[in-house]
C-alpha cells in the first residue's frame, strides 16, 4: 500500500512522493525487485491481454507475444542498468555525488510514469499516442534531483540533459539490439 501511494505521489504531488523516496536507503537490487519488476510484471500482463484481445490471433503467435514481452522486459532493464551506471560515471566525476544506488533508484522511479504509459499502450494498443505521455519521467526526473541527489543550479540542468539523452539513445539502441536478436531466435 505505501508504494501505491508513492507511485499516486510521483504522478500528482511529484515533491511529495521524492520526499518520501529519498529518505529510503535502499541498494540498486531492492530497488530493482520491489519497484522495477511488478512493474515490469504488469506492462507484460498487458501485452498478453492488449495481443489476445485487440489483435487477430492469426497473425500473432505465441512466439511474437513473447518475443515482443522479452524485448519490452530487456530493453528497459538494460536502459534502465546502462543509463544509471553511465550518468553516474559521467556525471559523478563532476559534482563528487558518485551514488550508484541513489541514481538507479531516481531514474527508476522517474520512470514510473513511463511505465504506466507502457502498460495503458499494451493493454489498449489503440491508444499508441499515449507514448507521448512518457517524456513525463523527465520532468519527474527533474524534480527529485536536487531532493533524492542533493544536486543544484547550473549542475542540475547539465546532469538532467546528460541523464535525459543517454536514457533515450540508450533505451532506443537496446530495444532494437533485443528485438531483432530475440526476433532471429524466435520467429
């Protein structure tokens, strides 16, 4: 119940539920297990149910279903891993905050929003111009820096673009690395 009032916090009251986030002290594995993945368990519910009852079951088998719920699981987790370790390294040089926990747990939860986008999407496919609505993490993203990382003025706004493009170009490139591996292998 406490993390659905976090995730409630994170979308409405985005201060409110960083408030609540930073004074956790947990490690990059808890935060992976007890956040990351029932999300994650949820968006592939979503694209079994969105496949089986908004597609023609002809032209979709239980190959592409999987491989379409593998990419989705893959490419976030790795965006997700890659991106935190990247920015930290990047960006823990320069303002001497080289947390890897805190960052993964930040960019974790900034997605939430991205991750209930995904979940409406695969749900209701016809609903795909709700994507936009996941650029809503980097404002949330923007919010709990200074509160979860303690990072300020000029440093923030650098450490924001930083973390904002290597999230897209890194999500962009594992979801095209994982579809077309798991493609070959599976279809």
């Amino acid at each position: 119940m406490r993390r659905l009032t976090q995730i409630i916090n994170l979308l409405l009251f985005p201060t409110k539920g960083w408030l609540s986030i930073a004074a956790e002290e947990k490690n990059r594995k808890a935060t992976f297990m007890q956040y990351v993945t029932p999300l994650m368990g949820l968006i592939g519910f979503a694209t079994i149910v969105g496949t089986w009852m908004y597609t023609s079951r002809e032209l979709y088998s239980f190959q592409f279903v999987l491989c379409k719920i593998a990419t989705l699981w893959l490419s976030l987790c790795a965006g997700l891993y890659l991106t935190s370790f990247i920015v930290t390294e990047i960006m823990g040089r320069n303002t001497g905050m080289k947390n890897h926990d805190k960052n993964f747990e930040l960019l974790a939860n900034a997605a939430t929003s991205a991750y209930l986008v995904l979940f409406i999407v695969e749900l209701f496919p016809f609903f795909k111009e709700f994507l936009v609505l996941t650029l809503f993490s980097g404002y949330s993203y923007w919010v709990g820096l200074p509160i979860v990382l303690k990072i300020e003025g000029r440093m923030r706004e650098i450490y924001w673009i930083v973390a904002f493009i290597t999230a897209i170009v890194i999500h962009f490139l594992t979801f095209f690395l994982f579809g077309n591996i798991l493609r070959s292998i599976l279809l």
